[in-house]
C-alpha cells in the first residue's frame, strides 16, 4: 500500500500539532538560516544571557586586579569588602546568566531540529512523491543531518557571546593600554581568517561523512529486513563481507571529517597560544616600563587569559557551521527533489461511482492498454508479464503517469484531480503488505474510525483468525513493518485495512499469495460480498479471484489489449 495510501480519506501526511516545515531554500546556506530562524527568540534570549555571563567573566581579572591595586595603594578594609562584595555579585550574575542561557539555548537546538525533521517527514509524505532514497538513508538525513543543524543552533548563541565578549575585552584592554587593545584586534581577525579557510576542507569531509555513514545504515536496513532470505539461500558471508565494505568506507571518511576538524582545532589552539604569550610579553613590557601599574598588568593577563575560551568558541563554530551546512546540503537534496507526478488537478466530481477506462495507455512492457472497468462490478486483470501488473498498480495510484494516453475516473483524467482526493477514491493495496507501527487494531483501524466497518473488514479478510492467533489478540504489536507476524498474516491485516476504508474504488495486487488455497477461496468469497455495490480491480492469476470476477481481462505481453 501506498505511503498516501496510508494517509487515508481524512488523515494528512502530517500531524496537526506540528509547526508548519520549512519551504525548500534555493541553497543549502538558505536553508539552515531558514531552520535557524524557527528558534529565534530562544538564540536571541540565549545570545543575550550568554554575553551577560561572559562579559561577567572578563569582569572578574579586572575586579582581582582593580582589588590587589587599591589594596596596594589604601589597604583599608572598607575598599578591600567593597571590592569583594563587587566580586560576589558579578559571580551571581554570571552564574544566573549562564543557567537560564543554557536553557534557551537548548530549546533553539530542539526547535531547530525538529524543524528540519518536519520539513523532511512533509516532502517525503507528500502525496506528490518523487523521493525515492532508501529508507535507512533517509532516517540518517533526519536524525544525523537533523541533529548537526540543531548543534549549530546551540552553538550560535555561544559564538555570538564570544563575538560580544572579544569585543568588550578589547575595550577594556584599549582603556588600559592602546597597544594591548590593538593586539587582540589582530590576534582576533588572524584566527577568524585562518579557520574560514580550513573549514571549506571540513565542509567536503562532513558531507562525505554522512553520505557513507547513510549508506552504510541503508544497507544494514535491508540486511535486517532480509535476512531470513539470506539465510535460506546461504549467502551470510557475502553480505557480511559486503557490509564489512561499505561500513570500513564509512569509517574511512568519518576519519577524515575528524581530521579535518582537528586540524582546524589545533590551528586555532597554536594561534591563541601564541597570542596570549605576545599578550603577556607585551604587557609584562609595558609594566616594566611604568606605563601600567600592578593591578593593570593583572587585569591585562587575566583577560588575555580568558578571552582564549571565546577564541576557541570562534574555532570550533567555523568546523560546526561547515559541518551543519553539509548536512542542509543533504538535506537540501530531498526537500528540492522533483515530484513524481504533479499536483495541480482541479476537477471535484460531485460523486465517485467508479468507473475506470484506459485508453491508449501504454504500460511498462509495451503493451498498449484500451479497457474499461465497470462502476459497481468486480474485475479481474490477469498480466502475464509481472512488470505490466506492477505498472497498473503504480498507475491506478498515481505514482506515475503514462507516457501515452489517459486513465479516467468518471470520464475525468486522474491527472486532473486533486491528489488528495484521488487517493481517498481509489485506493491501490499492493502486493507487499506495509503494516504501521503499532497494534494488529492499530493497524486494521488506520484508515478508518468507523468500528462496523473495522468489524467487518476484519472478518472478509480472515484477520479475526490472525487476532485469535497472537499472542494479545488485537493488542498484539505487529513490530517493525509486520515482521512479527508470518507474510499470510500480514497480507490479511494489509486486506482487512483497506476494505475498512470503503472506498468508491479498490484495487487488490496479488492479495492472498501467502495464503491456502482454502482460506484464500473463502476470503475471495467474503470480499466480493463485502465490496458489493464498489468498484473492485483484483489484479491476479489465482483462480480463486477470478472465479468471483463479473469480468476478466487477460494482458498478454506486448499487445494491444481491448476490452
């Protein structure tokens, strides 16, 4: 069944709850400042607190130092409490600061984040289509490339603090002495220069990074789902083997990126090191000279021992803002991907009575269609070509268009309706059965709320059987897509979902392969009752289908089939 199948007559592809998802940038850069914007009360908030806590910290040398000065020069208690009182409070307010800043800066982090991970489910759900990356490559666009986006939103407010804290520092220091304001300045703009220019290197590893490490998490995914299949035909080693492949590529550019951004760190600890021993070279200089007093000099190492924590604050945001625009990069690349199919029908029949007619379609192995499926009756389409079934799945669904010739509903072009409103009308259940998430009720109700109709789906399709048979009954958890229960199972819960929907029309692909013969006579039976009034397409060969059809169209290969 379809992803928009899933969504169902009145369900939306995303939850009501949830903030409306970025719209696609022009650029990965557009894009993260567009994510970055969600949480702008928290940066700002937190930029604001961070800088108070950090201009609090340059604060505390210069208090030691105006202290030891006036204890040098007066000595008198009264001057030394005033001072140390001085020095409490700016502790308190630092320490508030940092508290609540913190608390801001993570809520942007999480917006951030959650931002980007909704702009992802919305594209991907969207009833358009068009994303067609496996779904382990696409969990690691939401979750690691999700997460680097939000880390730099934490890390913005903190680099903002340390531009507003060199940049307090520097003053301070220029009331001191003009030189020593001057050598920040400089030590300053060298760094920010030399980290711009590696963190272009670091941007292309990060993006490597997370493009094997998405590999990697995809091919363990089908691994996983397959492995019963791998073990049946004995081909453990050479799956292990590849996997061993891919996952070493993997952690090739994993160390790579972490060079890279070592590299970068390293450069910005030898330059601040360097700076901070000219800063105390030249202060001690000056002092030396009598141009600054005892506690000047003080104050002047204090601070320039502090201000190497901003320095390094700069540091590290250029390797996490190369980092985070190579994930928007990724990111960037589903929310930009081109629709399968466009969305731009207009037509709203008053009714759905289910008539469906081909004409001049042209499927998937040249065979050229011209039938049409009578409203209110059930047909049967046998295909002797496996493709050409497929493709008249995929069609009736609108996944794709023909190439040539029109599908029509009620005389109106599929292509000239509402997606929306296509996919609650005709409702395609393809041959591999996708369970949600959940429950077998979960899953027998997804499409529906209507407890007659789930009562009813539930017995046409033999899923009473399957909720006698588990563990819970209907409580039972189907695990990840079904894998707790056997392919039969899962084809009559997949069945049981779509019939409870009752929609004007329904196309069954291959509905019963996993079921006996016996059981899949009966739920033939029961669903040809149950669908009576409805249009219903069951494409298959089995005879068990075929014998409760009103008509059968047989598709043999590369012909022109009329009907």
């Amino acid at each position: 069944m379809t992803a928009s199948a899933l969504a169902g007559p009145s369900a939306t592809p995303t939850s009501r709850s949830a903030p409306p998802p970025a719209a696609p940038a022009g650029s990965p850069r557009t894009l993260l400042w567009r994510a970055l914007r969600a949480g702008r009360r928290d940066l700002a908030l937190s930029a604001l607190l961070f800088s108070t806590h950090q201009l609090g910290e340059s604060l505390v040398p210069v208090i030691v130092g105006a202290t030891v000065g006036s204890v040098v020069l007066d000595g008198g208690p009264a001057r030394l409490a005033l001072y140390l009182a001085l020095l409490a409070a700016d502790f308190l307010l630092l320490s508030l600061s940092y508290r609540f800043g913190a608390r801001a800066a993570v809520r942007a982090r999480r917006h951030t984040e959650h931002r980007v991970r909704m702009a992802l489910t919305e594209r991907v759900l969207r009833p358009a289509g068009g994303v067609r990356l496996p779904p382990g490559d696409l969990l690691s666009r939401a979750s690691g490339d999700a997460e680097r986006v939000g880390t730099f939103a934490g890390t913005l407010a903190t680099t903002a603090a340390a531009v507003v804290v060199l940049l307090g520092s520097a003053a301070l220091l220029l009331r001191i002495s003009a030189v020593l304001g001057a050598l920040v300045v400089a030590g300053t703009a060298v760094l920010l220069l030399a980290q711009s220019r590696l963190a272009r290197l670091l941007r292309r590893a990060g993006t490597a990074e997370q493009a094997r490490q998405a590999r990697a998490t995809a091919l363990a995914e089908d691994l996983v789902r397959g492995l019963r299949v791998v073990q049946g035909i004995g081909a453990e080693h050479t799956v292990a083997a590849d996997y061993a492949r891919v996952s070493r590529s993997a952690v090739r550019a994993a160390r790579r990126a972490m060079s890279a951004e070592a590299a970068l760190i390293a450069v910005g600890t030898v330059l601040t090191g360097l700076y901070l021993a000219a800063v105390a070279a030249v202060g001690a200089w000056l002092a030396l000279d009598g141009r600054i007093g005892l506690g000047q000099l003080i104050a002047v190492l204090g601070l320039a021992r502090f201000v190497i924590g901003p320095m390094r604050t700069l540091s590290s945001a250029h390797a996490r803002l190369a980092r985070a625009l190579g994930s928007a990069a990724r990111v960037h690349e589903v929310l930009t991907t081109p629709p399968a199919v466009p969305d731009d029908g207009r037509a709203e029949p008053a009714a759905t009575a289910g008539r469906i007619e081909f004409r001049d379609v042209l499927l998937a192995d040249g065979t050229r269609a011209d039938w049409t499926l009578p409203a209110a009756r059930m047909t049967g389409l046998v295909c002797e070509d496996p493709a050409t079934a497929d493709a008249v799945a995929s069609l009736l669904a609108r996944e794709s268009d023909p190439e040539t010739g029109r599908i029509l509903l009620d005389g109106t072009a599929l292509a000239g309706l509402p997606l929306d409103r296509l996919r609650a009308d005709v409702l395609v259940c393809h041959h591999e059965p996708v369970l949600l998430p959940g429950t077998v009720a979960d899953n027998l109700g997804a499409l529906t709320e209507d407890g007659p109709a789930v009562s009813e789906a539930t017995r046409a399709s033999f899923s009473d059987q399957v909720v006698d048979a588990a563990p819970h009954g209907a409580a039972t958890p189907v695990g990840d897509r079904g894998e707790t229960l056997s392919g039969g199972q899962r084809q009559r819960i997949a069945l049981g979902r779509a019939l409870a929907a009752r929609p004007p029309v329904l196309v069954l692909h291959d509905p019963t392969t996993a079921v006996d013969a016996v059981t899949e006579d009966a739920i033939a039976d029961r669903v040809r009752r149950s669908r009576a009034g409805r249009t219903t397409l069951v494409i298959t060969a089995a005879p068990a289908w075929l014998a409760r059809c009103d008509q059968v169209v047989r598709v043999p290969a590369a012909r022109t089939v009329t009907r």
